[in-house]
C-alpha cells in the first residue's frame, strides 16, 4: 500500500518542484537527463578554446546519498516549500515505523529503527534528494557566488571563470555539507581548468586535477588532448557477446536485427560527443561479419554492413545518427553556431574533443558542408537547416549521403568502379528473394572470392582455369560474356542488353549492381 501511494505522491510532488527549480538542476527532472550537465559543460569548455573566456571547475560526490539525508532539516525544507501538511505527517510517520535488518556472516539481525537516512527505493526518497539540490542552489544563489553549480541528485558540479570563483563554491558546497551531515566523498572530488595557470593553481592546494574523465555516463574532456577512453574501454567487454552471436542458431534476419538493437546501442553509448577513429568502426564490422558467417575471401565489411543491408547496421552510421540527434537535442544555437562558423572557417584538420568539433568532423565525413548560421549542404548541393529540417527527412538524407561514402570508398577496388552512383535500394530487394538466393546475392555484391583467378591465391584451388568450361582463365567477366558452359543463360537475353554493355560501369557488369 505505502508503495503505490509513495509512487503516485512522488510524481504529484515532483511535478511541483520541477516548477520551481532553476535550470542547472537536472536530476528526476521530466525530458531533462545527464547529458544535459556534461553536454553543456563540454560545450562551455570548447567556447572557451574557441575564443571564449578561460573555465575553471570541480566535481563532488556525497557519500551514500539518500541513506545519509538527515530527516528533520528535509521535512522542514518541505513545509517551507509549502508540501501539504497531511502528506508531510504521512510521510514522517512511515519513516518512522520503517526497520531495518543487517545480514552479518548469512545471520538476520534483530529489526532496528533510525532516525536518519531515506530507504534506497522509495520513490519519496527522490523528492527528498530533489529538496536538498533545491536548498543548495538557494544557498549558492543567496550568497552571490560568481560560480555555476549544476546538480544531478548527489552530482554536483561547478564551473567559474576563475580558481578563485570555484573554491569559493566549494567552500560553500562544504559549509552546506556539514549544515546537514553529509559527507563529501573525497575520492569523486576533482577540479579542472581550461588553462594550464588554472590547473596549477588547483596542484599547488593539493587539489586533484583531472584533463578528462568519465562523468554521469558520459566522456567529457577539459583540455585540448582527444581523449576517448570511457568508450573504448567498454570494447574490451564485448568479446562475449560476438561469441554468443557466433554460436546462435537463429536465423541471420534475427541475428542481423541485434546489431542496430543491442550492439551498437550498448557498446558505443555516449560516443555522440566523443572523437572515434575509423579503426574502431572496421574492428566492429570484422566482428559482425565473423559472428554471421559472412567473412568469405573478399568480402567487404563496409559495404556489406553500409551498402547491401541498411546503413544501420553499420556502426559508423549509428555513431553518425547518434551526433545529429544529440546536436538538434542539445544545441544552444548562442553558444554552438558561432564555434562551427569559427572551425569551417578554418583549413586545420578537426581533431580536439568538443561536440561541435565532433559534430563538423562526421559532418565532412559524409561530404556535407557547413554554410553557416544552422545551414548544411548535403553531397549533392541541397540547402537546409539542421534544427528546422524534419527528423525522418534529416534520417533520409543521412543515409543517401552514407550510401554514397560507401560507394565512393569501395569504388576504387578493382571491379567495382562506378559505385557511387549506384542505389542499394535498386539492386538489394530484399522482399522479393528467399533465404537461399540472398546468400547468393550477398556474396556477388559484397566482393566474395567465388571464382578461381582470386581463389588461386588462397591455395584452395590448383590452378585459375574455369572448371565448368576447362579452356579459359576464370573470371567474373569470363563467367559472364565467355564461358561456352553458361551459354544457353546469355541465350535467353536479348540482343540489346549486350549492345549496352559498353555503357555500364564495372560494378554492374561484375557484381550485378544498379
């Protein structure tokens, strides 16, 4: 009963709050989540190597949150926030009457009482951490601190324009602490600085200072050093899963469905903001194609997973989905306009961490330019907006433009020139083909060795002569226009299809592509 009741309370009370709580403040907020903190500090941060005034900042923790709030101080926060007088009584009353029982060596202790802390699971326990959140920003507010304090339930942050301005927020992040008896984990406590006169000012009162770290989910770097290691130390944990893929027998429609499902999704969450280099991206597609049984001789990973199925398979293509949502969700056209309008202007290669930076950088990647002011040019020289285009339309034009990288990247392979003009779409018709003759396609439009003159070179076969015609090298091209064996299937063609063979480029007189 109390649990319904907490949980329909803890809405209703939240929903009051939330109206009264200044931006900075994210935490158990409706349409507000972590990246909002480390997304707009990041961007703060890149302001400031673009032009923009020096940053300072620091990051605290508190100790086993909810479990060390102190009841009485928190109840009368909640009047003082004019909470209903029934609701606060109800509340206190449970609290009071709730045991607690510690397991010690597999023995049940003896129920306990406490006047302090909040259950781990009450949904009320939330609002209480949201009225402490509430009661710092007043305090930092009422004592005119230059400094910025952003608050994510027992994540607090601080950015400043000076040393001075973020010590002094500290001081009174401390002074509140001691107010209410909690306690600041010492181990989650750093400081940074956008300039190296900052940090050492912080090294020299013993302060930890860190260049970039992992934060509310996120990789977020306080320097000019590219750095990405919160992503890539989540790689060396994805063994198991292409392993259990491997050794699934499900159909390749279901296992292909986990890869934009679960495994792009999983290991490369946070990497919207976060600089990735290609060779990421190919170890990831090798591992897709080793787990589906597609990695014959020859076969191309990139244009298996970006050209043959849709691009969403593609990891690449998903960390690029992934940059243009965060950037219409997060952007503050202020503050990100004029830093892209600064870097397109500039002809230095875009290697620095920021999300903007990142941002430009998957934007070359798929030949599209920024024009200024919010408008993009797509690779065939159409105009439009990046927050005003609808986002099915902005999805569309994502994958044209990665059907077209691909095509233009697997081009220059011997056999497959002329590429990138060509349509998956119009080739690949996946609905009209069984399972059987899907195989087959696959390993005619990916590039697979199936014929004896690549095949050679493996030593799997003695020799390049065709073995269904015994008198000529093999070859595609032998397979299709010469071998006297398959003559009765170029029979049933008519005669102007081969008065246009000269026409069509080699990706469609060898691998069938449209």
């Amino acid at each position: 009963m109390y649990r319904c009741w907490s949980s329909i309370r803890a809405r209703e009370v939240l929903k009051y709050l939330s109206a009264r709580a200044p931006a900075e403040l994210i935490g158990n907020r409706p349409r507000h989540e972590t990246a909002d903190i480390w997304r707009s500090i990041a961007c703060q941060v890149e302001a400031s190597y673009n032009g923009g005034p020096p940053l300072a900042g620091a990051i605290a923790d508190i100790t086993k949150c909810v479990n060390a709030l102190p009841r009485i101080p928190i109840f009368a926060l909640a009047r003082l926030l004019h909470l209903p007088t029934a609701f606060c009584s109800t509340w206190c009353q449970a609290l009071t009457n709730m045991q607690r029982r510690f397991v010690v060596e597999g023995g049940v202790g003896r129920p306990l009482l406490t006047t302090n802390g909040y259950p781990e699971g009450d949904p009320l326990s939330v609002c209480a951490m949201f009225m402490v959140n509430l009661a710092l920003h007043a305090v930092s507010f009422s004592d005119h601190l230059e400094s910025c304090f952003w608050t994510f339930v027992d994540d607090w942050q601080i950015t400043g324009t000076s040393p001075e301005d973020v010590l002094n927020g500290m001081t009174v992040v401390s002074r509140f602490c001691d107010m209410l008896g909690l306690t600041l984990d010492e181990r989650k406590t750093f400081f940074w600085g956008t300039t190296a006169a900052f940090r050492q000012h912080f090294r020299d009162l013993h302060k930890v200072v860190k260049l970039h770290l992992r934060n509310l989910g996120g990789h977020i770097s306080y320097s000019r050093v590219a750095s990405n290691h919160t992503i890539t130390d989540r790689f060396a944990h994805c063994t198991q899963f292409w392993h259990w893929m491997k050794r699934s027998t499900a159909p390749i429609e279901q296992k292909l469905r986990l890869l934009p499902v679960v495994a792009w999704p999983r290991f490369l969450h946070g990497s919207a903001g976060v600089p990735l280099g290609d060779e990421h991206f190919r170890k990831f597609r090798s591992k897709a194609m080793q787990s589906l049984s597609f990695d014959r001789k020859g076969a191309n990973p990139l244009l298996q997973f970006g050209g043959i199925l849709h691009p969403k398979h593609d990891p690449a293509f998903h960390v690029l989905v992934a940059t243009f949502r965060a950037f219409r969700r997060f952007c503050i056209p202020d503050v990100a306009f004029p830093i892209l309008n600064g870097l397109a202007s500039q002809s230095t290669p875009l290697r620095g961490p920021g999300p903007c930076e990142v941002f430009l950088s998957r934007l070359h990647s798929v030949g599209w330019t920024w024009m200024g002011e919010g408008v993009i040019e797509d690779q065939v020289g159409v105009s439009f907006h990046i927050l005003h285009c609808p986002l099915q339309l902005l999805h569309a034009r994502l994958v044209a433009a990665w059907e077209y990288r691909v095509g233009a990247t697997v081009s220059t392979r011997e056999g497959f020139q002329g590429l990138e003009h060509m349509s998956s779409a119009l080739t690949w018709g996946r609905k009209h083909w069984d399972s059987e003759s899907q195989g087959l396609l696959r390993v005619v439009l990916n590039g697979s060795f199936f014929t004896r003159d690549k095949q050679f070179a493996t030593g799997k076969v003695p020799d390049k002569i065709c073995p269904f015609c015994c008198s000529e090298e093999d070859s595609i091209h032998h397979r299709h226009f010469s071998c006297t064996h398959f003559q009765h299937v170029r029979d049933k063609l008519p005669r102007e299809f081969f008065q246009q063979l000269d026409e069509l480029p080699e990706c469609t007189l060898q691998h069938g592509w449209t």
